[in-house]
C-alpha cells in the first residue's frame, strides 16, 4: 500500500472512533497520533532520531497554552461565584415574569461563554436556571435548551471564546483586536435575531408566584478574592487587547495571568487543575501530529483536489458552503477536529481557487461554532443540557431538539451566511 492510502486509512479509523465515541475524544486522538507516528517512521515521514523535534514543531504551542492559561482564568474567575451573581442581580432586576427572566438568563448565556468554556457556562446557567424555575415551579426545560443553543453564538465573540477560534486565529495570525472586530459584530447580530425569535417561543410561563428573596451576594463566599479574581482578569483581557504594543505571545499573555491568578486569587490550585479540561489538551497536541502526518503524506492535498472541484462549481458562494459543511459536520463530529483538518485543505483550496484564506477562515469560525447547536451530541454544552434535564426528571428526544433548535440556529446560520458573502465582497 502507498503512504497516501495507509494515512487515509487511519484518518477513517479516527473518523469512526470520534463518531461512534467508542473512545473518549482524547483517547481516539492519541491512539490517531501514535498510529501517525508508527506508520510515519516506516514510510520514512518521521525520522527517529530527531523524531521528538519533527513532533514538536507539528504542534502550535502558542495555542497549547494560551487555551490551558485561558481554562485556568475562567475557572479561577468562576469559583469566586461572579456569574451566578450576575444571573441573580439580573433576575432580580427584570421582576417576577419567569419568561422575562429565562430570557435574561439565556442572552446572558452567551456574554459569559465569551469569557469561559462552553461547559464552564452551560454548567453555571443550568444550575441557576433549575434554582430559579423551582421558585417559579415552572418547566426550564426549553430556557435550558436554548442557553445550550446560545453558549455556541457565545463562543463567537472573542478569539479566547472557543478553541476552534484559537485555531484559526493562530493560523491566520489575527490580533485580538482584529478578531473582535470581524466576529463580535456577527454575535451580537445573532443575539438581537435570536432574541426576538425567543420571546415568543418561550411560550406562557408562571408569573409572579414569589418574590426572589436570594441576596447575589450570597454567592461569594469571599469578597477579597472575587476582587482579585475580577482584577486580574481584567487584567488579561486588556494585555490581550494591547497584544500589539506589548509583542508577547498570546499564550505567554495567558500563563502569565493564569500563574498570577493562582498565586493571588485561588486557595484551591489543585483543585482548578484537576477541573481544567486536560482532555481538551491532549486532543489538540495529537490532532496536531495527525494533521501533520495527513499533511505529510499528501492526504489533505488529494482532499483539497476534491473540495476544489466543488469550488470551481460555486466560487463566488463558495465561502458560505463552506461554512455550512463546516456546520453540518460539526452537528456530529467535534468542532476541534473538523477545524483542524479543514485548515490546511482550504490553504491549499485558496491557492488553486484564489479565494481570500481569510475569508474561507472566518467561515470555518462561524460554522464550527454555530453548527453544534443543530443536534444534542454537537457540543460539549448540549450534551451537558440534556443531562442536567435527565436529572431533573425531562428527558429530551431527538425530534424535540431539532423541533426547538433547528428554526433558530437556521436563523443564525442564515445570518452568518450572508456576514460572510459580505466579508467576501469586501
């Protein structure tokens, strides 16, 4: 057998690993990477005795450990009890209507997936959204549903916001400042859309069955480290912004900030490290070597040969079909390897096509975010909704997902179609 033909075999077998999530998404992508390897030495792709140096240069550090420093923040920022005090001064504010205050709840989803993980967020609001619908004895089944739906439009909003973005930031070599400027407009467009599409299909919801006596206070345990934990964050964001005048890595940016916010901000390092998503990790430093290997032995060339012909179809369009396979793929399979592997096949796809790589980057970031919502398995978040609904007692079938989800993320999707044939025009 060739070296292309082998490659394209373990691609195929990673494929069916991560579908049929026989194995934890991390454990298919090491066994991903060491067949890589293995096969890689045969077929003369590595080399043993600089194998450990071709290996690291595969993998994006500045990306490792921007995403590990970024985790830490959110974690640190989260056990001081910040964003349940805000759900709860929210709640409080917009009175005794629990539709008006799912809707707070769900639009306030999204603000902070654009700081923390999609299952940091998720984990936060369903727990306050089932606090509070046990006040109003209502069903959170849909608020918990479409903050699912939400925490992936979230992760739009800052380069920080979703792996996949840190990805393709690195690879496009974006700024912070530029990143906001291109895909936080686009979020808060989808926000506004989604928002007049919520309020009605929340339906009928008990009002005024009792006040909401909870103190946000009370969520914070300890006020001279929430004050620290909000400094020092803030702290992050602001050199992330000013990344061009200070010249240091990003990921340097968010070690440094992590370290600080351990040594002044957390009694719990240990505890934070053991609830960081190191799985995450580990998947992106193997996709890395897969990616190389599929690079090296000319299995992305052969399938960037395939997308161009489909380009060559619909060029002018090209960029918004691109999004939406990027999305559809990424309903089933997880956005983290959809990123990875289409990077390299739309570099090659925009040389042969001459379409703007850039433009063909930003599609991959909105489908990869927003196509998740399309399906209960898509993303982390939905998965995790599904479950706190399992607890309580409301299961939730396929048919009822897409019967709530597929009407709105068809919007949003929509949306970033026709943001991106502008991006495309400009």
């Amino acid at each position: 057998m060739s070296v292309t033909e082998v490659f394209m075999l373990i691609f195929a077998l990673i494929l069916i690993l991560l579908v049929t999530g026989r194995y934890h998404r991390s454990v298919a992508a090491l066994i991903g990477a060491l067949l890589t390897i293995l096969f890689g030495v045969e077929y003369g792709i590595f080399h043993l005795p600089q194998i450990l140096t071709e290996l690291v240069e595969l993998i994006d550090m500045n990306t490792i450990l921007l995403a590990i420093g970024v985790m830490i923040l959110a974690e640190a920022v989260a056990r001081t009890g910040f964003f349940e005090f805000i759900g709860l001064k929210l709640a409080k504010l917009v009175g005794s209507s629990f539709r008006r205050i799912s809707l707070v709840l769900i639009i306030l989803t999204a603000f902070i997936t654009a700081f923390v993980t999609t299952i940091t967020a998720m984990v936060i609001m369903g727990a306050l959204t089932i606090s509070l619908a046990r006040r109003f004895e209502a069903d959170p089944s849909k608020t918990i549903i479409y903050e699912a739906v939400m925490t992936n439009v979230g992760g739009l909003m800052l380069m920080i916001s979703s792996i996949p973005n840190l990805i393709v930031a690195s690879f496009l070599d974006l700024e912070f400042i530029d990143f906001m400027e291109i895909s936080l407009p686009l979020a808060l467009l989808i926000i506004l859309a989604s928002t007049l599409y919520l309020y009605p299909a929340l339906g009928d919801q008990p009002t005024a069955v009792r006040e909401i006596e909870v103190d946000p206070w009370s969520v914070i345990e300890d006020k001279q480290m929430f004050y620290r934990a909000m400094l020092i964050f803030a702290l992050a964001i602001a050199l992330f912004i000013l990344r061009d005048f200070i010249g240091a890595p990003l990921g340097l940016i968010a070690i440094g900030c992590a370290i600080a916010i351990l040594a002044l901000g957390s009694r719990e390092p240990e505890s934070i490290f053991s609830s960081i998503d190191w799985g995450t990790i580990f998947f992106l430093a193997s996709f890395y070597v897969i990616v190389g290997g599929l690079e090296k032995s000319g299995v992305l060339e052969l399938l960037a040969r395939g997308v161009f012909s489909i380009s060559t179809i619909w060029t002018a369009a090209f960029p918004a079909v691109n999004m939406w396979i990027c999305a559809a793929t990424s309903s089933i399979i997880d956005n983290i390897p959809v990123t990875m592997i289409l990077i390299p096949v739309m570099k090659y796809v925009s040389q042969l096509a001459q379409i703007p790589i850039s433009v063909l980057g930003w599609s991959m970031i909105f489908g990869a975010n927003l196509g998740g919502s399309l399906t209960p398995i898509g993303a982390p978040s939905c998965i995790i909704a599904v479950g706190i609904l399992r607890r309580e007692g409301r299961s939730v079938s396929w048919s009822g997902w897409l019967k709530r989800c597929l009407p709105l993320v068809a919007i949003q999707l929509l949306l970033a179609t026709a943001y991106t044939l502008l991006l495309l025009k400009s």
